[in-house]
C-alpha cells in the first residue's frame, strides 16, 4: 500500500471512531497503536488524555510540535448528511464524514507525512506529533500540554487549504449581570429593573470603539444571550444577564475588556440596581480523569507575516507545493493561542477547505490530503534547520 492510500485509510478509520469532547478513549487507543505500528520512538498518553509520538532527531536543530485534536463537533441529524457522518466513505477521490477536514483529516496527514522520516533520513531535530483532548470546548488537552511540553517550534493543523496562516483573533466570553428589585409588574415604582439597566448598556456597546490589529483586524464585541431570573410575564425581573461574545486582538484577555466595560454598565445604573461584569470559570474533566478549571477564554495568535517562522515554513512547503502557500489568517480561534501564550512560536498549516467544518457537508479531497501529508514530511525535515540558520 503507498503512503497516501494507507493514510486514506487510516482516515476512514479515524472517522468511524466517534469521539465528541470527554469521549476521546477510543480514538487515543487508535491513534496510539497506529504510531506505534509507523515505528514512532516513543508514544504516550498524558495526565490529560492527549496522545503524544516522538520522532528522535538526528541532531540537534530545533524541536517541532506538529498539533491537532481527537474531538468533533455533534454531526446533527445524519439524514441531513449525503453519506453517513461516520462511514469514512470515500467517493470518486473525496472522503466524507464528521472530521474529514476538522480535524482527522489534518491529523492523518500530520501522522503519516512525520512516519515518512522513521525509517529514512531522520529529522534534524526532535518531531512531536500530538493530538489533545476538547479542542471545540475550551480547550483543555492544549491548556495541559502547554504546561507540560516544550517545542522550539509549533506548527498547528487546522485546515488552511494547504495555505500557511499565522494566527486569529482570540474570543472571550463574559456576562454582564445587573442585580435590581423584583416586583409585581403592576408596580413599577417598587420595583427596579435591571433589563432598563441592560438596554442603556446594549446602546453604549453598540457605539464603543475597539482596538484593531494591523494583522488581525478589529476586535469586536457582540450580545449573544439575554435570561433574566423569571419566567413569568408579570414580574419585574430581580436580575438579568447578557452574553457577551468578545473577539480579541493580541493582548486583549478578560481582565483587559473587563477595565473597559465594567464602567460603562456602572455609567447605565439606575438607583437601586448593581452592574458587574463576570468572566465565569467552570471545571472541566477530560476522559482520562484531569480535572481543569477555566473562564471562557481563548487567547489571539498572531505573528507578522515578515516572521522568520511563518516565511521559512513558507519556503519549506514551495517544494512539495509546487509554489510558495499564500498566508493569511484564520477566521476563528485554534489551540495555537495556549501555545503561543505559553511563550511558544506558532505557525498553522494543514489540508481541508475550513469553509466545510462544522457542516454536513464536510469532506477532503484525497490530492489535497496527499499534499498536506508532503507539505508535513517536508516541514518535519526542513523547517527546523531552515529556521535555525536564519531563513
Ligand atoms: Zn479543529
């Protein structure tokens, strides 16, 4: 079997092993013997459940930690699905189903392009290869390995069309919540409510300024979920929340945002109520038992496009392409934003169409799967040296 058609199926295979975030044993017990079996010199599985192959180097160039992740998204309603979510099908040179491009096709092309140099020239450096756990809900496996394992470099493998991308914008979720007095509807003059409160408050966001990032854009901020503590009609509500779904530029965390919106809700008080803006933590277990407890924040990632990190994997990857990636950013958040925060150089790269995930429309095109997978092996062996020396 070529290295593409076994990659192929080790996708199909990956893609038959369902695996929502909590749910990752299975396909951490596939992953770990699929490595095991490609001659990896070491495969483990940490405290968080996240699946870790090592590629020795040959000397002693910098490291490199290829990413991605074990969990999906839900597949919805399987009918609404030309071929079966979890069938791993493949059609007329695509393969279909749940992960395809987010992320078990990614993941694929990162385990089969790295095996490429197992049993050939070894890479200059050390090679991780890792996929964590509850990536589509906060992020748990790449908060833990962030803590726990080092890389000189990290190369994320989100789906980027095979294009090179050097980071995103960040998203921080809070909540604004006013405390005022319930009371019978009837009775306006007893009661203070907080949903008046809110409403001066939506007019303020509505005009604010925010900051914008050469390489990032504009950071913005949009009300997402309004819920007060009533379900009745006839009462005035004693407390009201607002959702805020906040999408950062660098520097720009829950504390920074909080300076700045805190004041504005106070400025919105009417007399007898309380304004407060809250960044809620919740504790978050993963299949392998880590317990994590966290606010709703996933940090930017951004280098400039002139990094000597995103130009040299940019010339590493015009071999295998046949000319040099187009860079840009991705539309949402990735993991990359712990690592990068952890103080690691992060770049991103990987096959799939990012249009597709989350759909039931999801699938890879095996030419492009196949390219992911050279683009990875000549990463493995070029990227560290070509980094080290300077570009
Ligand atoms: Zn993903």
């Amino acid at each position: 079997m070529s290295r593409t058609d076994a990659c192929v199926d080790f996708l199909q295979r990956l893609i038959r092993t369902r695996s929502m975030p909590g749910q990752e044993a299975d396909i951490a017990a596939l992953l770990v013997s699929e490595m095991r079996s490609l001659g990896y010199d070491e495969v483990s599985a940490d405290a968080a459940g996240n699946v870790i192959g090592l590629v020795r180097g040959s000397g002693d160039a910098p490291s490199i930690l290829f990413n991605t992740h074990l969990d999906h998204v839900d597949a919805g309603d399987p009918n609404d699905w030309p071929h079966d979510p979890f069938g791993g099908e493949l059609h007329d040179g695509v393969i279909w189903g749940r992960g395809a491009v987010d992320i078990k096709g990614p993941l694929a092309a990162q385990v089969y392009g790295i095996a490429a140099l197992i049993n050939g020239d070894r890479p200059p450096g050390d090679v991780y290869v890792t996929a964590v756990v509850q990536e589509e809900v906060g992020g748990l496996g790449a908060r833990y390995m962030a803590e726990t394992l080092e890389a000189d470099l990290i190369m994320v493998g989100e789906p980027s069309r095979n294009e090179v991308r050097r980071g995103h914008r960040g998203r921080v979720e809070l909540q604004a919540r006013v405390r005022g007095r319930m009371a019978h509807a009837s009775m306006t003059d007893i009661g203070r409510n907080p949903l008046t409160v809110l409403g001066r408050f939506l007019t303020l966001l509505e005009g604010m300024d925010h900051p914008h990032d050469p390489n990032l854009g504009t950071g913005t901020i949009a009300p997402t979920l309004i819920r007060t503590d009533q379900t009745s009609a006839n009462v005035i509500p004693g407390e009201a929340h607002l959702t805020l779904d906040c999408r950062t530029i660098g520097g720009q965390g829950a504390d920074a945002l909080k300076e700045v919106l805190i004041p504005l809700l106070k400025s919105c008080e009417i007399e007898g109520t309380t304004g407060d803006i809250l960044n809620p933590e919740e504790e978050r277990a993963s299949y392998a038992g880590l317990k994590m407890t966290y606010g709703a924040e996933h940090p930017a990632l951004s280098l400039p496009a002139d990094h000597r990190a995103v130009q040299t994997a940019v010339a590493v990857l015009a071999g295998p392409l046949g000319a040099a990636p187009p860079v840009g950013v991705w539309d949402f958040a990735t993991d990359g934003g712990h690592f990068a925060e952890a103080g690691m150089t992060v770049v991103g790269f990987g096959p799939g169409d990012d249009r597709l995930a989350h759909t039931v429309n999801e699938h890879i095109q095996v030419t492009e799967l196949e390219r992911g997978l050279h683009g990875n092996t000549a990463l493995a062996r070029e990227w560290a040296v070509t980094f080290a020396a300077g570009g």
